[in-house]
C-alpha cells in the first residue's frame, strides 16, 4: 500500500490524502485549498490521479477544507461512491451548493473587472455541479463497517462539528488513521473525539499544535458584554460562522436570557444557511450536548429571518437588540449591511466570535481602525469591537497532546503531522517528540508513503 499526501500540507486548507492498494484507490478528504492565491490556484491544477480510477472517497467532516474539492471531482467524471457520517451528508448540501454559488459571483465579478484581457474566467465549479455531485454520498455510521475492494473503513466520533470523524482504514496487514480535524474535551455543543484504536501510522491534524486556547468562560464574556451595551441603550451584532458557532452562540444567549443573566431582547439569526444549519442540530441531537428540549428553548428564543425582506426589517427595531449574522470574518454576507448601520454608533458592540484571519474586515475591526470600508464606503468606526476567544473548534496542543495519551497505539507508532502552517507544524514535531516516544515527522506536499 502506498499514500500520496496532495494537500492539507503546510497549509490548514485542500485535505487530501490518496491512498493505493494492490486493488484499490482511494481518497481520503477532499478539501479545496483556499486563502493565499498559489493555494488557490492548486484547485485549478489537474490531479495527480484520473478520477474516473478512484474507487471511493472517505470524508472525515463538511468543512469545504475537507469537502469543497468534490464538485471538481465530479466534473473530472468521479461517480462515486463519497462515504461519510450522514449528518456530513446532509451539511455538504447545504456548503457544497453554497461553495459553487460563491464561485459563480465571483467569476462573475472578474469577468467584469478584467477590463482588456480576453479570456473569461471561470468558476472553478457551479451551483448545479456542486448539487450533482451531492448525489455521490452513500451515509455511514459511526463504528460501522464498510469494504472497498481491499480497504475496510470505519469512521469513530471526533467532536469538531455535526457529523465530524475520524477515518480508520484497514489494508494488507496494515492499519492507518486520519484524524480528521479533532474537537475539544470540554466544548459547549459537541462531545470529546474517542481516542484511537491500536494503529500501524497515524496522520494528526495539526491546526492548533502550537498553541493554547485562551480558558476564560465564553458564556460569562457574552453576559457582560450585552448587559454592559444594553446599559448603555446599544445593540450587539455578532459576525456568526454558520457551522458550529452560530449553534452554540445561540444556545448560550438563550440559555442567559431563561437564566436571567441577561434582560430578554429581541435576537435575531440573519442568515438563511445559519438557520439551516440550525435544523440540522436540532434534528441530529443525539450527536452532540444539546438536548431536544436545548434546542427547542433556542428556536423560541430567537427569530430566523430568512428573506430578504425580513433581514431589511430589523433596521425597524428601535430598542437594544441582538444580531447574528454571517460571514463570520465581515467578509461578505448579511452581516455587512447592519455593519453599516450599526458601527457610526459608539454605544453599540460588535462580537467576533472566533479567529480573524489577517486582512479581513474583521482582523481590521479588531486592530482598532476608525473607517471600515463596507460596499465601496467608509464606514465611521465608533462602536465598541471585543471578541471571544475561546469558542475554538479545534483542540489546542495541550488538548491534542492529551488526545494522543489516551490512544491504545504502541508507544513507537509513527505519527504524520498533517493540516498546520509550516512553523506550527514544526513547533508541535519538537512538543511531541518532548513528550512521547513517537517517531514524529512532517511531510511534504506529493510526497509519496510507502507502508
Ligand atoms: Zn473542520
């Protein structure tokens, strides 16, 4: 058996590990590479094997790092069959469509920027693509079995977001796993990743292995934040990721409003992916912390504005009120608009929920610039900005640390750094060799595995 590493390699983006039997090929992750322009570029680039030869493709989670390289795949002639986690099904319905859109507008935004060059760009993939390619999904559950050829499968619980896994794969004579990004022992919504089995190589994801999340209770931050700009007759608009955070964002304010830590205002979630994400949870609670009942508190507490009319509307409400709304990062979305109304504003607040990547509107927020450009305009900057840092998805280096402790791997396991920047990779290799005996490495982008 070999393993070709093709992405998720030095870099947190475009996951993608192609593995090869003596009757089998298959791939596990299938993520796009997003971010810088030379990653992004790499979607475009063609792969390093013929699509219509893949037998399967083993997905760990939803996130389009893991997931978004699928509707290529299908238009490269991949037909399946995609294996993962039901809940992973039914989410990629929701980003993978989403994904195509996005790139529909942005083709078409070039297109009419190019001006004098002659060649039209092009979505990577479209809306339609990314829908056909949804058809390829054949649901597993979690422990159960499955058999390509050769490789027999199994996907175990891994925490991080609805549905997300890690893979095992069995092979002549070998056993190997991918985590798959690895959640949090003690988070709000998902329960601990269930430690590994005995295992011949390992490939870690690697996202925070050089730091530590701050420990300060989020829910207690969010209570004082909103009762200090209600006190002050001001509104709180949270940027809301739609996967994950805005689910435990939602539960927490509900859960201070029924508990009286904070005065019962009116909250809205702006965002139709957010609020369809949000049925997924509440249908799928036997996967996470959230009881039927937590969901249902959450679903009175809040109002789902879907249309476009009832997001407009909220300008209206002319008391403190709470918003969430997406992207997450003020990159685009519904967010942007009550951006624009609410920032002039010093007694409003605005919460960022999670990490800000440089160059964002939000990373600009945060690093206190007065004017914001939002549709072409400045924006005067005059709310207040704070952020919540400890909401993270990911386990930290002391978390995944601990994860690896608990494994019933033989101490000398060969382990594969996978899915971190380049410096956080090295970093977590010297923290790991410290405190295991684990041959440790770090590997390179096509770099070819023999096992
Ligand atoms: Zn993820």
């Amino acid at each position: 058996m070999h393993l070709v590493f093709l992405g998720g390699v030095g870099t947190v983006t475009g996951s993608k590990f192609l593995i090869q039997t003596e009757k089998a090929q298959v791939l596990v992750d299938c993520g796009l590479f997003q971010g810088y322009k030379q990653l992004r570029e790499r979607n475009r680039s063609a792969p390093f094997f013929d699509p219509q030869k893949l037998d399967a493709v083993f997905l760990t989670h939803a996130h389009l790092d893991h997931s978004g390289y699928l509707p290529v795949l299908y238009q490269m002639g991949f037909r399946g069959p995609v294996y993962c986690h039901a809940a992973t099904a039914e989410l990629c319905m929701i980003l993978l469509p989403d994904s195509g859109r996005i790139q529909e507008e942005d083709a078409a935004f070039y297109a009419r920027h190019r001006i004098g060059k002659h060649e039209k760009p092009l979505p990577l993939y479209d809306e339609a693509t990314a829908e056909a390619s949804c058809r390829l999904f054949q649901p597993v559950d979690f422990e159960q079995s499955i058999a390509v050829k050769d490789i027999h499968a199994r996907l175990q619980p891994a925490g991080h977001i609805l549905g997300a896994g890690s893979w095992c794969l069995e092979a002549e004579g070998k056993r190997i796993a991918f985590s798959g990004d690895l959640g949090r022992p003690e988070d709000v919504l998902m329960y601990p990743p269930k430690p590994m089995p005995e295992l011949d190589m390992l490939f870690l994801e690697s996202t925070y292995g050089d730091r530590l999340h701050e420990t300060a209770d989020a829910k207690m931050q969010i209570k004082e934040i909103v009762n200090q700009t209600v006190q002050s007759g001001g509104s709180v608009v949270i940027p809301t990721f739609a996967v994950g955070r805005a689910q435990v964002l939602q539960y927490l304010l509900a859960s201070l409003m029924r508990e009286g830590q904070i005065p019962r205002l009116p909250m809205f979630l702006d965002s139709p992916m957010a609020i369809d994400v949000s049925a997924l949870y509440a249908r799928h609670h036997n996967l996470h912390r959230l009881s039927a009942a937590d969901c249902e508190l959450i679903s009175e507490s809040i109002q789902y504005m879907r249309s476009v009319e009832e997001s407009k509307s909220i300008a209206n409400v002319r008391f403190p009120h709470i918003i969430l709304a997406g992207s997450g990062m003020a990159t685009g979305g519904r967010v942007l608009h009550h951006l624009k109304r609410m920032l002039p504003d010093h007694r409003n607040t605005v919460l960022f929920a999670g990490f800000q990547a440089g160059g964002t509107r939000g990373a600009h927020m945060l690093a206190g610039e007065k004017k914001i450009k939002i549709h072409g305009q400045f924006v005067p900057c005059e709310a207040r900005i704070a952020q919540l840092e400890s909401l993270s998805g990911h386990a930290d280096r002391d978390e995944l640390t601990a994860w690896l402790e608990a494994a019933k791997m033989k101490p000398k396991t060969p382990i594969y750094l996978v899915h971190g920047e380049a410096e956080t990779l090295d970093r977590f290799r010297l923290h790991l060799q410290e405190r295991t005996q684990h041959p440790i490495h770090v590997a390179d982008q096509n770099q070819v595995l023999h096992l």
